[in-house]
C-alpha cells in the first residue's frame, strides 16, 4: 500500500452486522479492513499482523474499548485507535483521547465521512510512527542516550557531562546517529522524535 492513508485496519464490534458494514465502508475505500467480534482472537494473533488503525466499540463483553486500547498498545504502541459507541459520554470521550490515546470518539449510528477521516489519519500517523521507528532502531543503546538528549535541546558539552564521557565522543556519537536516521541536522532529528 503505498497510499500513505490507505492501510491495515481492524473493526472489533460485539454486534456482527455493524462490524462488517464498517469493514466493507473501510474497503471500498482502499483500506484492507477485517472485522471481529471479540477482541480477544484479535489480541491472540495482532503481534503477527498488526494494523495501521484499529475501529473498536467501546462498550464489549468481557474486555471493553479502554482495555483492549491499553492491551494492544502494550504489543504495539504504533497502531491509531478510534472509538466508537452508542451511548456516548463526555467522560468516555475525554477518556478515549487522554487516558487511551484514541484518535476520535465516534458515536453511533456512525458519520460516515468522519469514520474515513479518522482513519486516513490514523493510518498516516501510525506509518510515520512505524518509519520513525525503524529509523532510529538502528541506533546503539549509547547512541539513543545521545538522540535523547540531543531532541531535547542539549548542547555536547551538556551530554558529555551527563554522559560522562568526551565531547568528541558525543561528535561521533552524533555523527553516526544522523547518519544512521538518514537525517541532516538536529531540527530533522527533532522531527523524527515527535
């Protein structure tokens, strides 16, 4: 998929003809889109297939939206959640964007167009998280203490001292990171941190 907001997504909706209509929404847009009814079979396999963004009801049989939201991030921290339910709650809904780090809070009967906004862009954001990522994973556990602190505003001397280790040191360090990330100076490095 070289769309970079068409993608993988999952729809996990205890109530089977809402899940699938929601699939098929997805798909005739370009996405690959699979329904399931639990999230349970969902958790069982996501670390083999993981998606781009997942669409999940809120209100489910043994484990709601919220801790399904908190299981999969823990596998994969990546991947944009939008929530959606038929019984809305100002609570929930600050709940599902602060506490879950849901992308929307959609209630049912579900707005079309702004299902397929939410998941264009969760799908954008989670390929941009997944290529920061690899990007940076190339990087010596020495090196991410030096990107870290870089992203952060320090100057070489400020790192080598927290460091305890050499100014030129942290250069090479920096030299290596920059090329290892592909980058060209600390305000992309800074970019790719977000």
């Amino acid at each position: 998929m070289t769309d970079p907001t068409r993608g993988l997504v999952y729809v996990v909706d205890d109530d089977r003809d809402l899940g699938a209509a929601v699939a098929r929404l997805l798909g005739r847009h370009g996405h690959v889109a699979e329904p399931f009814l639990d999230p349970v079979p969902l958790l069982a396999v996501y670390g083999q297939a993981p998606a781009h963004c997942i669409v999940t009801d809120v209100m489910m049989g043994d484990i709601d939206g919220f801790d399904f939201a908190d299981r999969v991030r823990a596998v994969d921290p990546t991947v944009a959640i939008v929530f959606m339910t038929a019984w809305p709650t100002t609570a929930n809904a600050v709940d599902a964007v602060r506490r879950y780090g849901g992308l929307d809070y959609l209630e049912k009967p579900i707005d079309e167009d702004r299902l397929l906004a939410a998941v264009c862009e969760g799908v954008a954001w989670s390929k941009t998280q997944r290529s920061a990522l690899a990007r940076t994973a190339a990087l010596t556990p020495r090196q991410r203490q030096v990107f870290d602190l870089l992203v952060k505003g320090h100057n070489n001397q400020a790192i080598a001292a927290a460091l305890a280790i050499s100014p030129k040191t942290v250069e090479d360090h920096r030299a290596a990171i920059v090329a290892k990330t592909g980058t060209n100076g600390i305000a992309q490095l800074i970019a790719l941190a977000r």
